[in-house]
C-alpha cells in the first residue's frame, strides 16, 4: 500500500516597506525659468514623476508606503494642486513644448486618480487645498470633483478613515476668500461649475450646498455697506439659489424662519428674488408653495396702476431737483404713500441718486424722436401691425409729462432769479470796514466758537462712534454734549452723518484739528516788527476815523454844541491824515495849474 504524502507549503508574505521618496512639485518662477530655458529637464522630470505613480499603482503599492514616503506624497499632491490652481489665469510661457504638454496631462490624471483612490482624508487635504482641488479639476471632471466634496465617493484602498461631507469647510474658505478680498473672477467661474454643470449628481449637490449658514452669509453681505460685497452676494446668491431645486428652497423658507412678509423683511436678498420675474418663471411652482406671498405679488401686479400724477407732483414741489423716474420709484417702494416717500427722502437722500431705469431712458430717446417725421421713406409693407410691438413697455401719462415739461422750464427761466447780485458788495465791503467794525469781531467770535464746537465733536467722534447715534439720544453723555454745544440731538446726529458721507471732509476736519507740536518762537526780523507796527498804526486810525462817522452821525446835536473846537480838532486830523484822503493831491495839481494861468 503506497502512501501518498502531501505537502504543505505556508506562504507567508514578508515584504518590506516601500521606501520611495518624491520631490514637491516645482513653483512657478522655477517652472517658468525651465521651461524657457531647459525644457530637456522639464520633461525629464515629467516623466520621472509619471512612472512614480505607474509604480505606486500597480500591484497594491500604494497601500505599502513607508510613514515617511506617505508624508512625502502627500506633500508632493497638495504642493501640485496649489501651484497648478495658482497657475489658472496666468501666462507660463508664450510658446511650450508638445512633449512637455502631453506629459502634464498625463501627471494630470494620474493624480485625479490617486485622490479618487485614497481619498480626501487620507491624502491630509485641507480646507484651502481642497478649493484648489475644486478650482484645477471642476471643468473637466465635475461629477467627479461633486462626489469627493460631499464625502459620496468612497475610497478604494482600505484607509480605515471615513469619508465626511465636506461643503461646509468649503462655506467657510469662500466666506474667507470673499472678506479679504481675495476672490478672483477664477474662483466664480470655478464655483460656476461646481454648481451649473449638468449631471445626474448636480441636483442632490446643489441642494446640501444651499443651507441656511449659507443663505444667512449671503444676506449679511448683501446688507453690507461695502460695494465690492454686495455686487459679489448678487452674483454668488443668485447661483445659489437658481441651481437649487424649487423643493429645497421651499424647505429653506422655514429653516430661515421665514413664516409671513413681516419676517421675510429680514432677509431682503431672498425677498428680491421671491418677487423677481425672472426667479417666478424660473420657479413656476412657487407661488402655489408660499402662499403668503400671494398678497405680495397681488400687490405688485397692480401697483404700476396705482401711480398718480398729483402725488408726484407734491414729491417734485418738495424737492425740485428730483427727476419723475425716481420719484416713481421710491412711491412704489412705499406703496404709494406720500408721506412716507418724503420721510425716506429725508432720512436718505443719497439714494435718490442712482442711475435712471433702462425704460425711463428708452422713454425720453423715444419722446424727442417723436416729432421727426419718418413715414414718407417707408412703404406700406415695411410697417409693422400693431400687435408686433411691445405692449407691456411701461406707459407715463401725457399729464405727468407736460408738467415735468413745464417744470423743468421753469427751473431754466427762474435759474437767473435766484442767483444774488454782487453790483454793490465792494461798496458794501468798504461800508463795514469804515463804519461797522464790531461785525468783524462778531463773525469771528462766531466762527471760532463754531471751530471750538466741531473739534470737540470730532474728538468725541474718533473716541465714540456710538454716541452719535439715534439710539443714544437719551444717553447722559449725549445730554452733557447737547448742554455744552447747544446743539439739538438732529444737528449732532446729521453732523456725524454728514461725515460718515463725505470722508474727504473727515479728512480736512483731521488734518485741521491734528496737533502739530508746539509753535516754536522766537526774535522776528525787523522789517517784520516794523511791518505789524505800521499796520497796527493804520488800523488804530481807521478804527478812529470810523469812531468819529458813528459820533457824527448818532449825535449831531452834541457836535454842534461843541462847535469850532471840535472842528479845529477834526481839521487837524485831517491835515495830518491827509494823504489818506483820495482829493489831496487832486486839489494840489489844480493850484498849480491855476497859479501858472493866473498873471
């Protein structure tokens, strides 16, 4: 009997750890100086890297890196998605090898494919790397880029770690980006295709990108103050909000707390685009979704019906510099209400001063070609029916037309009526300087209290903005201020404002009450001193010449009284002053002359 024997072989798999070092990506300067003058090497060092990654993913290498090998590549994969998404926009070299260009869009891939295959998470990538991974990759792969950033795509290798949503880190860095004015027209195009580009797996992303943090964000932007803000929170909210589906911004309504129009206040960006046009057609099932805004857009269908001519007429008395088109405009923001129109126009009159709507200029181009006459170089055929043209172009009553007509012609013949005639003002300059000194001394006691006034308001104002406003009006400091200025609570408030307007004039106030130091003195030179003597001088016989115009004239009972002394004393005066007196030597020429005639 043959016994046969078995043997058995245990495999046991010893290898060692794979110790495979790699350089970071190159930088730009460095990229650029290679590119223009060794592009041997550059392609060189393409290739090297592209055969790395050949090795590291074949047969399961990539799960048998050393620590340090694994810190090296992921250093290598963020440095190579920070320099090429920095490259975007920029100019690297004005002509490139085909070569060098074939083997960058292979190390392209190759690192897509590592990032798909490790993972987010495993690869240690960032907040601020993961938006240049979103900026390099979204155009070409942005279903891909979609599943990475919302945690839905799982890696291949076993990293133990698990995959999280990451739109939140990603709302956080554009908020960053955007308050330091670091957000390029790279970056919307790169959040434009994130959100917009079209697959089955946009839906779902732009829903989970649409929160309630996000939306409150866009809305403290759009209630900024800075320009540069607002015009970003339109165009980041508008493709917020328009590549969300209709049902997700349904369920963000409540997640905003927006239950009535009252509350619907708070937010006024969303309120913008729930009453827009564009954003109804775009979402036709909104309206039978919220139906408090029903009221809102009953509203809206009739208010350009309800525009009447008296009332803007009575806006136009109390502000003539207003043109029809933005008295309209802020009728309709008030629901029509007369009086609230005036108090907004009061309380805010700059932003009376905007640009006038599209139709309001295609209105006024159309009234003045209105009387050139046309028909005799048109045929019968060449004319359009009626029912081709515009019918919902906004109509402007004859009646409000003739008399903004007949009101800007009044402001053209009466502008010359208003203006001051200066023909006698030299005369009434010489009158003060002679006859009414103490004016002078009033105006300027006057002005430096005024002057002493606004430094201690501009003090107080650099210290404490807050004290300035309506809410501190029954404030004990503002009292104090109120009792030491003697100004009203709407003087010191409009001052403040005033300023918060105008910073060229916060610049003069600071460059006028800024302390310079101590005045340095000293001796002055001669003519100096003799200058200001003889200008005192002149002043003390002016101021005595005026003296004797007013006794002349508020007593000349008393002056008659007194008689040949008082005028013995005036005529020595003059003959001493004589040369001040405009007929000296008028009168001296003319006895010359007379003696010479005389035998």
């Amino acid at each position: 009997m043959n016994l046969n024997r078995y043997e058995r072989v245990i495999e046991i798999n010893g290898d060692d750890k794979i110790s495979l070092p790699i350089v970071k990506f190159p930088p730009f300067k460095l990229r650029a100086a290679m590119v223009e003058k060794d592009p041997v090497i550059w392609l060189h060092l393409l290739e090297t890297y592209n055969q790395y990654f050949t090795y590291l993913m074949s047969e399961g290498h990539l799960e048998q890196l050393e620590d340090s090998t694994y810190e090296n590549l992921c250093m290598f994969i963020k440095s190579y998605l920070r320099e090429l998404s920095d490259e975007e926009g920029k100019l690297l070299s004005l002509g490139m090898n085909t070569n060098v260009c074939e083997q960058l869009q292979v190390l392209r891939s190759w690192v897509l494919t590592v990032i798909k295959t490790c993972g987010l998470l495993h690869l240690q990538i960032s907040c601020d790397v993961l938006w240049d991974f979103v900026r390099l990759y979204v155009k070409e792969n942005p279903g891909t880029v979609r599943l990475l950033v919302d945690g839905s795509l799982k890696p291949a290798i076993n990293t133990q770690k698990a995959q999280i949503n990451r739109i939140y880190q990603l709302h956080q860095h554009l908020k960053q980006l955007i308050e330091s004015s670091k957000f390029t027209r790279v970056d919307l195009k790169a959040l434009e295709n994130l959100l917009s580009a079209g697959d089955k797996h946009t839906k779902p992303f732009t829903n989970q990108f649409l929160t309630a943090k996000w939306a409150d964000i866009l809305e403290s932007w759009f209630s900024s103050d800075l320009k540069p803000l607002r015009d970003i929170s339109k165009k980041i909210g508008v493709l917020s909000y328009l590549t969300a589906s209709e049902d997700r911004i349904v369920e963000l309504i409540p997640e905003l707390n927006v239950f009535d129009l009252e509350s619907l206040h708070f937010h006024p960006f969303l309120g913008s685009l729930l009453i827009s046009e564009q954003f109804q057609i775009h979402f036709s099932g909104i309206k039978a979704k919220l139906p408090f805004l029903r009221p809102l857009f009953a509203k809206n269908a009739n208010k350009s019906h309800s525009l009447r001519a008296e009332d803007v007429q009575t806006i136009l008395e109390v502000f003539p510099h207003l043109t029809v088109g933005q008295i309209e405009r802020r009728l309709q923001a008030y629901d029509c209400d007369v009086e609230r129109t005036i108090n907004s126009f009061f309380e805010s009159p700059t932003e009376a001063d905007k640009a006038p709507l599209v139709d309001e200029v295609t209105r006024n181009k159309h009234e003045e070609m209105k009387d050139i006459n046309f028909e005799s170089e048109l045929r019968k055929a060449d004319r359009l029916p009626k029912s081709d043209e515009v019918s919902n172009r906004d109509h402007v009553p004859d009646e409000i037309r003739n008399k903004t007509l007949t009101r800007a012609l009044a402001l053209l013949y009466q502008a010359d009526e208003d203006e001051k005639d200066d023909t006698y003002d030299d005369a009434e300059v010489q009158r003060d300087a002679l006859g009414n000194l103490d004016s002078e001394d009033r105006q300027s006691a006057n002005g430096n209290a005024n002057d002493n006034i606004e430094a201690h308001l501009w003090q107080l104002l650099k210290v404490n903005k807050e004290l300035f406003d309506r809410s501190s009006r029954s404030s004990k400091a503002r009292k104090e201020l109120k009792s030491k200025t003697s100004w009203s609570d709407e003087q010191i408030e409009g001052w403040a404002r005033m300023l918060e307007r105008s910073p060229k004039r916060a610049q003069i106030l600071e460059e006028k009450y800024m302390f310079r130091g101590n005045i340095r003195t000293g001796k002055r030179a001669f003519v100096q001193n003799k200058n200001e003597g003889v200008a005192a001088q002149n002043k003390t016989e002016r101021n005595d010449n005026a003296r004797e115009v007013r006794s002349s004239s508020t007593a000349p009972k008393a002056a008659h009284q007194n008689g040949t002394a008082d005028k013995k004393k005036q005529n020595a005066r003059k003959e001493k002053h004589k040369s001040a007196r405009a007929n000296h030597n008028r009168k001296s020429g003319h006895d010359k002359k007379i003696s010479r005639v005389l035998p």
